[in-house]
C-alpha cells in the first residue's frame, strides 16, 4: 500500500532484537545483550546529580542549543582532558549516544555506493547504517591485534584510485563483538593511511575506560595530534552509556568544525536536541566526582566476570573452544570449530542459555565458528551455569 | 576538502536559530522564540514525578525497547484516550520530540523528487526536513481558516496523474506560525482527498491542547475513525514539549503498523531508543494527575498574554497592523503592509525587539509584509513595551 523507499521495503532489523524474544523466557541465561550490569549503576550518584541539576530547572526543562547543554559540553571537554585530547568547543557535538553521531555523518557524506571499510566483525547497527544510506560496505577482516594495517596498506594501494573509500569504521579499544585492542603501531598506521588516501577513520570509542587489564593506549584522536594533517580526517564518537547508564542517551561526536556544523544542521532537522534533562544530570554527575569514586567496582566486576567465563568455558569445553582474551570492555569473542553457531545456538534456546551468533556482525553472512559473549550482566552463578548449558548445547549440536 | 551530500555543501539552518544571537543582547525583548514559557513550567510535579519513577532506577537507567518505555506507552495511550483516539500498542512509536517522527517518516518514504504538499507559512523545520531529503515541496497556500480544500481538490484532480503526490503536512490545530485552525469540514474533506488521491497526511499536532477559547475539535486521527480506508493515511505526531516540557524531548507518532514497523527501524539505526529516564519522569507526571491540576494555569497565562499582545498592539499601530485571533497555541500572525518584514527586523533591533518575517516560513521567500510574533514566553510589560518598540520600528521602516 505504502511506496516505501527500497532499504525499508524489506527492511532487516538488529538480528540481536531478533533474540529479545527468548530473553524473558523463565530461567534463561543471556550472554546476548550489549547492556552493561544494571546492577553496577550508581544509582545513588545519580541521584545527587538530578538534585544538583534540578536547582536549575528551567534549564533542565527548557529546550536547549543543538550543539548541546553548554555545561555539559564543557563538562565533556574536561573529561576528554583526562583522555588525553585537547578538544575545541567548535569541535564537539553531543548526539543521542554515539549511534547517533555515526548517523548523522551518514546523513551529511555518505552518498549512495560511497565506499565505507569497516572492520569486521563489526557492530551490527554499523552495518544496518550504512546499509539504510546505500554506502558500499568493504568488510577489513583483521586478526587479535585488529585491524590489519599492512594488509589495508596493500588494499589501498591497489583499489584507492578506481574506487577511493570515504570513511574507515573501527572500534579501535575493546572492539563490539571481538574485544579486541588495536596496537599503538598499527593506530599510527591506519592514520597516516588516511592522511594519504584521504579518507575519515570513524572511530567509535564506547567502551576504552572499561579496560580491566595492561595500560591504557592513546586514542586515534589523541594520536592524530602529532601527524601532520591527521587530526581533520578522524571522527571520534564516545557515549556515556558504559561509564554511567544507557538510559541517559548521552554521546558525542569531535571532528572537524566544517563537519560538525553539518552534522549540526543535521540534528537540528532530525530531532531539534537532546534532553536538557539527562544532558544537565550527565553534566552534574561528571562534575561531581562520583564517577572516580564508584567506576573502579564497575571495572573490577567486570574484570571477576570476564575471568570467571573463561575459566568457567574452559572447564566444559577444554580445548573445543577457543576464546580470545580481552584487556577490557563488555565481550568474549569465541568459536567452536566443528559448529554452525546458528545452529549451536537453536541448541542453546532449548538449553535455556543466549548468545549472539557470529553472523550478526559481518555484513555478508554465511555459516559461522564464532559467536559473541557478553559477560557483563549475568551473575557470577549464571556465568558458570551459562557455560555448562552452552556445552551442553555443543554437544548436542555435534550428534 | 571533505566530499558532503549536495544538500550539506552550503546548508542554510533554521532561519529562527539565525536570530539567536540578538536575543541575548541587553533589555532585548523577544517575540522570535517557539519556545514554552519557562516562568510556567511544573517544577514540583517535575520533581515528584522523577522521584517516583527513580523509585525503579534501574528501568530509568538501562537501554529499553526502540518502540519506546512500556509505561510510557501506555500512559500515552491513555492520553490519547482523552483525545478521542483510540490507539493499538503496534501503531504508536516514542519519538525525540514530534520533529524526529517527521524525519523518520521522511526516511522511511520520501525519495528524491517525491512530492509533499506543505501548509504554508509552514514550521521551518519541517520544510528544512524536505529539503534534506530532496524531497519536492508544493506550498498550499490557505486562509485563515487553514488549508482551502476545495482548491486543493481543483489542484490534485489537474496534476495529481502526471505528479503523485506523496504525502501532505500540516499542523491543522494552532498552526504554527499562524496559530490558525482548520475546521471540522475541511479535515473532513482532506481526509476524504488523502483516501482518494492515496497520499498521506502528516498531523502535526503540538499544540492542541492549549486552547485559550472555543470549542476542541477532533483531531484528523479521530475523524479518520469515521472515513472508510482513511485512518491507513494519517500519520499523527505529538509531543509534550508543549504540554509538560521541551527539555524531556517525548514526543510520539501513531500510524498504520506497516509505517511504525520502518520508523522503528530507523529509529534504531539513528540512535536505538530515547532516555529511559525522560521517559519514565514523562510517564510518572502523565499517570500522576498533576497535568490537570496545573495545565490550566498555562492555558489561562497564554489567553491573558494573547489577548494583551493584540491589545498592545492595536493600541500602538491602530488600523497599519493586521493581526490573525487564534483560539491556542503560542502565535500571532501579523502584518503590516506597507514593509517588507525583512527591514522592518533590522529596525526591530535597532529597537530592542525581535519577531521572525514570515519569509522564513515559506519554501521560497521573497519580500513578505507577514511575521510571526511569538506571546508565550515574555512578561506582561514585555507585551506592552515590545509592541511599542515594533511600532516605533515600523515607522522607521516607512521612513
């Protein structure tokens, strides 16, 4: 009845929603999810900085610039200190989590057929955006370093001048589904990669201050400061959503002034602001110190999680499966040799444990090893009870 | 040095955001603003309501559904209840404000070239919208009772063959700018026209609910109840932006489920859901009753200020100023007819006043004797002196 335009025709959807349905069933135990522990909420920090925030309710109430609330983008600027980014007023943009940002620079450079490399396994909403604005996607399989710089080297070198890229996709630290950390030598690469080619490398950096584990590396965009020319050709998304609460919405996007007041007029057409609300809350909470107070559990539970799974895998599989270990973040990245992990998974659904197959994440996709864990919100009884049924599961897929 | 979409290489903004840098110069008084009156927002019931829904912090803090908080949505259809409107869970999708459920419908349907009739003087946003999706906008010039359907229907049965039209817009209750209402008739006719011809049309509804005088008519989504195959081609959007407040950014659309399906996906890719803890504040204050305790102190105020800015300036211009008498909303719509609006603002600063020319509520503008006074947020003495300071602008501009 309706002309819808084609992508919506028969539109696709997160494969992971698809898993939603089987979340609530009695008894199951999810490593699905991408949420962070809602059990590890400061709740209480949060609290205060409503109180603090709402001493100014008018503007907590009133609608607020595009660019977002102005205590909260200095209060981000001053957080970005910490990571070690200078960061100009004229070059941030808060967005509704960094889902949106990416969004909008779709909307303002990616013309149908441009070419977008994306690392893969890639987040899945990655690849449901570009595909929603007809780019062309270029997976980049990389290995438990990341990306392959000396490969995309080569990759260049011979497509670039029939079909130059636009933008590169990464998320360089504790990489969604892999958990995988990009070296320093290869974050120098890929920037100077893009210098020469002259292409934007998005880098979507959610989950960087969940590191349980080795030293902290500097960002792509701390890094573009010393190449010449590299800091106008990096995008760098960031979100509150790991550090304080999804619910919030919270995001950001540095880039380019030329681009961020595109991506302005973008968001100003699209939704007008965020919510002065949670933008106020964000800003009071960051300014208050809670978070250097409270995020250290935050991490050390996630450091006990992440452990506990792979120990846990480890004592049901032994070596049937292989999973890489991550410094950091919210994901197990794993495979099981023998296995279609779609099907593991049909296994998994009667054995009343989720995950998430390998599939989702590519943008073409066939029979998968790999699947994704998230050890972030099940307990620690669920995380070993969760590793007996998905062996449970294997076997049965293996008869 | 960066490759935009055509429609980002030089975008124009909102012309209204262009006046924001005079309003905040001193002892400037501003008509320019859409904005709510701050000095009527309900702090405390605010307050309450973020109290009792922090009560679950963990539902105010995690991610939810796309399709929005489940209390939410059903205290959204219970508003809708008193509205005349029936609603299905799987026609309703929370929106950030009524302006993101233009833009997801714009990308789930509108192709490059597809045609969208527009009640002109129009939102500027929503025309802002078309043009970044390429869409082609055909102005429909009403009167003041809004939208003429019989010259719409002279104009669809001539062109609509050789150029289908695909969907009209219009804010029938309130327009803004113009604060016009289209009658019960005319909704009837274009209900009618929207069945036959095929197109849909876009209910913008923000403002319905603050009517100062007469009686409420039912809104385009309850008539169509009553239109064999009409309810398929109505899309309604709301928002409490108006109601409660701007800076929660709740707003909502209701449509067929098929439209609902592909926003909801859009609405995914773009920014995956809107804050849990907005939506759970705007869902405690709806279940709260405190809207009908307080929501008539902000009728009353918009009627007194209204009726005090037509005063005021029939008192300062007599017969050279031509003023539209809505029954709602937040908008005067004058004229004076001797001045192009244009140079009449540049003396309006001169004077310490700002309004916004009607230019800037027209996909093509030329010259315009029209411009938009907003009444809602300036005090009492503000009205008076304001429109003293427009007149003394007026005659500067006949000068």
């Amino acid at each position: 009845m309706y002309d819808f335009v084609p992508a919506y025709v028969a539109p696709a959807g997160s494969p992971i929603r698809e898993l939603h349905k089987y979340v609530g069933l009695p008894d199951m135990i999810s490593f699905a999810a991408g949420y962070p522990d809602g059990a590890l909420f400061d709740v209480e920090g949060v609290q205060r900085a409503f109180e603090q925030a709402y001493a100014d309710p008018r503007r907590c109430l009133q609608y607020t610039g595009t660019e977002g609330l102005p205590v909260l983008r200095d209060a981000l600027r001053s957080l970005m200190v910490g990571r070690a980014a200078q960061v100009e007023a004229e070059n941030l943009l808060v967005t509704t989590g960094s889902q949106q940002g990416f969004d909008l620079l779709l909307r303002v450079l990616m013309q149908p057929g441009d070419i977008c490399l994306v690392e893969q396994p890639a987040y899945p909403a990655t690849l449901q955006a570009l595909r929603m604005h007809q780019a062309r996607i270029v997976g980049l399989h990389g290995d438990e370093g990341g990306i392959d710089t000396a490969r995309l080297r080569a990759w260049l070198a011979e497509h670039h001048a029939a079909q130059p890229i636009k933008a590169l996709y990464t998320v360089p630290t504790f990489s969604n589904p892999t958990g995988r950390t990009l070296s320093v030598q290869r974050r120098r690469e890929l920037l100077e990669l893009a210098v020469q080619y002259r292409f934007l490398v998005v880098e979507d950096d959610p989950y960087s201050e969940l590191r349980f584990e080795g030293p902290a590396l500097p960002s792509l965009l701390t890094l573009a400061a010393d190449i010449p020319g590299a800091s106008d050709w990096v995008v760098h998304l960031s979100s509150l959503s790991k550090v304080i609460a999804g619910g919030l919405r919270v995001g950001w996007m540095i880039a380019h002034p030329d681009i961020i007041k595109r991506c302005v007029i973008a968001k100003q057409t699209s939704d007008l602001c965020c919510s002065s609300l949670t933008q106020a809350v964000a800003a009071a909470y960051l300014s208050s110190g809670d978070m250097d107070r409270h995020f250290p559990k935050v991490i050390a539970s996630y450091r006990d999680k992440c452990v506990a799974l792979i120990a846990a895998l480890q004592a049901s599989f032994g070596t049937s499966i292989r999973v890489e270990h991550p410094q950091g973040g919210m994901f197990l990245w794993a495979r099981c040799e023998e296995v279609d992990a779609a099907r593991l998974l049909a296994h998994a659904i009667d054995n009343r444990v989720l995950f998430v197959p390998g599939g989702a994440f590519y943008a073409e996709s066939g029979p998968s090893p790999e699947f994704r864990l998230s050890f972030a919100s099940p307990s620690r009884q669920e995380l070993a009870t969760g590793a007996q049924r998905l062996h449970a599961a294997y076997q049965q897929s293996l008869a």
